[in-house]
C-alpha cells in the first residue's frame, strides 16, 4: 500500500478540532478549542503521524533497506514506526534501551516484533551513543521520538487544518512538533515542557514565536504524580476525551494554571493539541 492510499484508507485526517467549556476560562471570555490528532488512527494517533509522514514517503528501497530508530521499551514512536512499516511493506529495526529486556518483556514489545520490527536490546550506558548495529547500516536512521527536520516540515498540514486562533499549546518531548507549528505559524506557540531537557531544546534554532514553559515537569519524566492523575481523571469526566499524564495532561494542567493566573488575555481564542499518546 503507498502512503495516498494509506492516509485515504486508513487515517481520520484532516482530524476535528473541537471546542471545550469551562467556568475556568468560559467567565474570561477565552474559547479553548482542541484538535484532536489523537483520533487520526488507533496506533498512529497524534503527532506520530505527523512526524513519521515525511520519512516514510521519501523512503526508497534503492538507497536503504529499512527504517531504524531508537525508543524505550514503551516507546509510542517506536510503536507507530513499527505498525506502518508493517502496513506500507518498509522493513524496520527498533534500538531499545534495556539490554534486560526481551521481544516478551511486555504487550508493545511483542505487537511490535509481530509487525516484522526487528528489536535490538542495548545497555541504558550504551544507549545514550545511539550506536547502529553493523547489521543495519544500510537503514535509513530517525532520531528519537522522530526529532528532524522531515518531521519538522510534517507539521505544515497540522497548522493548515486550524481554524482562526491567537495562541496554540502543545506538549513538548524532543521538540519537533513544537518547533514545526510554529515554524508553520506567525501565531505565539507555548510548548510545555515534559521533561528536564529545556537546554537540549534551547540547542536547536527556536522560531521566535515559540516560548517554553518548564514550570510543569512535576519533577521529572513520567514520574508519577497523584496530583495530576487526578487533574487527568477530572478532565476526562468534564470533557469526555482522555489525556495521559506523561504528555496531554502536563499541558492541559499548564494551560489551565496559565488562565487561573491571568497569563493568558480575556477574549483570547486558542488552540490545544492533543499529541496522542494515551493507551
């Protein structure tokens, strides 16, 4: 299958954007609206998609014999990769930190190894060199989390499929949906930090428009935190649409702190992206 008859067939694109109410906001005059990239496709969802696009259609069998990337053990990235190369006949080698670890070390390890990914298990010290395996050499390479430049650009179709705002937020991991919504916009860009990597962020050329936000890590990556699972909890029952504390939940808690705190104008109508991520 190539990717026009996979994007046609497969994905929910372009995906909804709709708007959410609440007395926090709704008595400021401000319009929160969401767009919903998580709903673009049950594994692909969110920004995955996003970031994958571009490197899956300039794929060529004449120069490379596969895609290769690098993740954890629950790696969304990885997930995703794995599940296209599968649909669109690419072959795909996973790098993934945890040498402990097997193919039946958990149910996204065995799914992606079902898919045809070849899973590579490295130490955590040798991980963080990103080595590739003699064996896949001639593999085309995607850096972590998808973070390049064809992922940067595949965020132009995200931008185009808006309606009118003033402000967006989105969550920020390696940087590259961030920095690619507001390469794509003139409009101001909060990214909300989800972990403590501000300075690798920094080390990139930001767009001028984009500000980060590191006042919501909740410590560090993922650590787990009783006050935003419920922030979490209590969003999906006013809202009716579930977001994960890793990701979706430390910037929604962002935003909603932002309007508490009078750090976003009465009247202002802006967009939340919701990057996926929930399983």
């Amino acid at each position: 299958m190539d990717i026009a008859n996979f994007e046609f067939n497969e994905l929910h694109l372009p995906s909804p954007t709709e708007e959410i109410f609440d007395e926090c906001w709704n008595s400021k005059g401000i319009q929160v609206f969401v767009k919903r990239d998580d709903l673009i496709h049950p594994i692909i969802s969110g920004n995955k998609w996003r970031k994958l696009k571009n490197y899956l259609q300039t794929f060529s069998f004449s120069t490379h014999s596969g895609l290769l990337s690098f993740g954890g053990a629950y790696s969304n990235h990885l997930y995703a990769l794995a599940f296209a190369g599968h649909s669109l006949g690419i072959p795909t080698v996973g790098i993934i930190r945890g040498e402990e670890l097997t193919a039946g070390s958990n149910t996204y390890l065995s799914q992606m190894n079902s898919w045809g990914m070849q899973l590579h298990f490295i130490s955590r010290t040798d991980y963080r060199s990103k080595p590739i395996p003699s064996a896949y050499e001639n593999y085309a390479v995607i850096a972590e989390g998808g973070f390049g430049e064809l992922a940067i650009q595949g965020l132009e179709n995200l931008v185009s499929e808006l309606p009118v705002f003033d402000l967006i937020y989105t969550a920020v991991g390696t940087g590259a949906t961030a920095i690619g919504i507001a390469k794509h916009t003139k409009k101001p860009v909060i990214g909300v930090l989800t972990l403590n990597n501000r300075t690798e962020i920094e080390a990139h050329s930001l767009p001028t428009n984009l500000n980060i936000e590191d006042a919501y890590v909740f410590g560090k990556y993922a650590k787990q935190n009783d006050e935003l699972d419920l922030f979490c909890a209590e969003f999906y029952q006013k809202h009716g649409f579930p977001i994960e504390p890793i990701y979706t939940g430390r910037m929604f808690y962002a935003l909603t702190e932002h309007i508490k705190n009078g750090h976003i104008a009465p009247n202002t109508k802006l967009v939340a992206i919701h990057t996926g991520g929930v399983k």
